[in-house]
C-alpha cells in the first residue's frame, strides 16, 4: 500500500524524509538502511545528518542500491563515493557498518549474489529509501525487468544514462550496472520513495495510477504493505 505525503516543495521534501527517517532509526537498537544515490535524497541526507548531529549511529548499517559495472570505489564518479560523501560521513557512520556494492568486483555475478548474501546475513532491510526513474526505473531495474528479480547486471537504457549524465563526466560512460532486484526491494520492511519536480510529474502518475507492469517498474511498489511516498507539489500536479 502506498502512503502519499504531500509536500510544498523540494526543501519540504527533504525536512519530511529526514524527519520520517530519524524517528525510525532512533526508534530501534539495530537498524539497516537501503539508501539511494541521485539528485533527490541529498538534502534528506543532509537535513537527515543535522538531526543526528552528536547522537552515535553505531547500531545503524547501510547498504546502496546500484553501482556502474567497473567503477571502484575511490572513482569519485561511483555510488560508493557518493554514499561516503552523503551518507556515512555526515551521518557519521564508519565504513564498517556500510556493504556498498563493489564495482569493479572481477566476476559481477558473482558480486551479485555475495550482495544478496551479505542483505540476508544483515537480517534484511529495515528501510530502503528510493528515487523515480523518467522511466519507471527503481535502483537500476529498467523496464522490462520482472518482479522476482534479485540482485543483477543490467545494461542501462540511453534514458537512465542521459538522466545520470551530469555525475558521469571526466570519464568513458558505464554501459551497465550491478542493482538489487525488485524482489530484494519488496524484501524491505518498509520503502520510503521521494520524487521532486515536474519532470517526474508523468512517471509519477503512471506510479501512482498506471498498470502494474514490468514495463514500468516502480509500479510493482503497488504491491508492498509499506510504502511512504513524498512528493512534492511540483512532482504532483506538473
Ligand atoms: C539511484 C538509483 C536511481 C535513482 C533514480 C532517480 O541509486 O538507483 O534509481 O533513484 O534514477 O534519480 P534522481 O533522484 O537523480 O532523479
């Protein structure tokens, strides 16, 4: 079931995400947090880490959701490098309590499923924060990917990497991807997805009201218990 909360604007967003976000980390003495990459989670982030200033987050561990296939986690390009910078450093949370997906993992199938491994091993994911693709994408399952799918390499539609380009300069652009699958994400206790601004506007209405499809993968949130979705008014009514 999704729970929309109606937000003004990006700034609201953000303050909304964190607040929802502090109260269920504080609220638990273990917790594991799917965090997303992207333009929309990074002022949740930082709203979320002016919270949590001073409070030690020992008990909190972190996973990511997608990597570009060999990237490392010293190129600042990687998702890796972006949690470190949005996530574990301004939460103050040490890389020992952070399973990033490793990029540059010789055998990314293999990579796969040590991911999956390392989720199961963890107990699960207590919250899995998302973004909206354009086109219906969550983590990196672009369209056409089914619903039982688990952690997999995928080759990124011209869409998703035109919406990622501004991050992928000073470098030769990925053409694929290691993500958790939908299944793994369905997996998680509860989802909280953000989506912001009026390019969304079409994606998030086909979210919300279009048909459960793997032609639009975020559709498929249709059918977790728990889903608290923050949209922004821009996002909602274009
Ligand atoms: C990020 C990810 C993507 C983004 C989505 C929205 O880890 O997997 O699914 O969440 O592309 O991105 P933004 O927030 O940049 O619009």
């Amino acid at each position: 079931m999704i729970n929309l909360v109606q937000v003004h604007d990006a700034n609201q967003l953000a303050e909304t995400a964190a607040d929802h976000l502090f109260s269920l980390i504080t609220t638990r003495n273990r917790f594991n947090l799917g965090c997303a990459t992207g333009t929309t989670p990074v002022s949740a982030y930082k709203a979320l880490a002016k919270r949590v200033r001073g409070r030690a987050l020992d008990h909190v561990f972190c996973f990511n959701l997608d990597e570009y296939v060999g990237m490392s986690k010293t190129d600042p390009r990687s998702f890796a490098a972006y949690i470190q910078a949005h996530v574990l450093d301004p939460l103050g949370i040490s890389p020992t309590h952070a399973r990033l997906w490793q990029g540059d993992a010789p055998d990314p199938v293999a990579e796969c499923q040590a991911y999956e491994a390392a989720i199961r091993k963890q107990g699960g994911i207590d919250c899995q924060i998302l973004g909206l693709g354009l086109n219906g994408h969550i983590a990196f399952n672009e369209p056409g990917t089914p619903e039982d799918s688990r952690s997999h390499v995928i080759q990124l539609t011209t869409s998703t990497l035109e919406q990622n380009a501004m991050y992928l300069a000073g470098g030769a652009p990925p053409t694929h991807a290691l993500t958790i699958g939908i299944a793994t994400i369905m997996a998680a206790r509860e989802i909280v997805i953000l989506v912001s601004g009026i390019k969304k506007t079409s994606a998030l209405d086909r979210l919300c009201n279009g048909s459960i499809s793997s032609a639009f993968p975020a559709s498929f949130l249709r059918h977790h218990p728990r889903v608290t979705l923050i949209a922004d008014q821009a996002a909602i009514n274009g």
